[in-house]
C-alpha cells in the first residue's frame, strides 16, 4: 500500500511540472485575458525548460533533429496536461468518484507523456558524446525529464525522504 501511495504522490508531483501556470490575472481583466495570460505563462515555462535543456546538454547542430523530436514531445505534454489541469480546475462541484477519475486521467496521461519522452530521448541520448552523456545523467538525476528540479531528501544516502512521503496523505 505504501509503494502505491509513493508512486500515486510521484505521479502528481511530475505531472505538475508539465501543468505550470503563471498567477491568475486580477478579476478586472476578465476570464478570456486570463486563460491567455494563463496558457501564455504555461507555454513560456515549457519553452524555459526547453531552453535550460538545450543548453545544459549542449546539443550540437547534427544533434537537432533529434532534440527537435524530443522538445515537441515536451511541448505536447505539456499541452495534455495543461488541458487536463484546466479541465480539473474547471470542474468546482464533482463528486468523490469523479474526482478520482479525473486524477486517474490525468495519471495515466502522464505516464503515457513519460513513455512518449523516453522514446523520444533515446535516440538524442545515443547521439551524446561521453562528456554530454554524463551532462545528461547528472541533469535528469536532479532535474527529472523535465528540467525541473526533483523533491527529494539531501543526498543519495538520505533515506528519510522516501519513508515520509510514503506517510502522506495524497488527494486523489
């Protein structure tokens, strides 16, 4: 039960990251500048990220295409999950079970936005040298799949994170 609830929380800690919005904009300016101000933000992170990426890895030229691959497998992420959030933000009086299964959409959405950056990495991560290699798996050991930093306990012989988070109550 408490593996579940470790992979449940970490589930809705990564599908987060590809869901960030800018702060609401005031009520004066109405809800339509808002949604765009909203999905501008949005979109604007994903590009950050894009961009920390880029350039953390130090992607060649003869390495674009596939980087270009992998970057719009980010943005479409981002995009599912942004729409899913939205949709989840949007729906005020859901029941329990409703509730539940908008969190199992947007979990599987995630993990189906992780199948399709995995296979869109693989073939970027084999056209790596040495140095890139090690650039990369120092970047998504802290950073995730998404170039946002990782939650997580100090050090790698830090075992009290995980125990914690597998104490927490998550809200499905």
């Amino acid at each position: 039960m408490k593996k579940a609830l470790v992979m449940l929380a970490s589930a809705v800690a990564m599908s987060g990251a590809f869901a960030q919005v800018s702060a609401p904009v005031a009520a004066s300016s109405g809800a339509a500048a808002s949604a765009a101000v909203a999905k501008g933000g949005h979109e604007r992170n994903v590009e950050d990220r894009i961009a920390y990426l880029h350039s953390q890895l130090k992607i060649t030229p003869e390495q674009e295409t596939q980087w270009k691959a992998f970057a719009d497998v980010m943005r479409g992420n981002g995009e599912t999950m942004g729409e899913l959030f939205k949709q989840r933000r949007a729906a005020t009086s859901v029941s329990a079970l409703d509730d539940m299964k908008q969190y199992a959409t947007i979990a599987q959405a995630h993990a189906d936005g992780m199948k399709k950056l995995v296979d869109a990495f693989d073939p970027l991560y084999n056209s790596f040298s040495p140095e890139q290699k090690k650039l990369a798996d120092v970047t998504f050991r802290q950073h995730g799949a998404d170039g946002r930093p990782r939650h997580h306990g100090k050090g790698k012989g830090d075992k009290s994170a995980p125990a914690a988070a597998s104490d927490a109550t998550v809200k499905p």
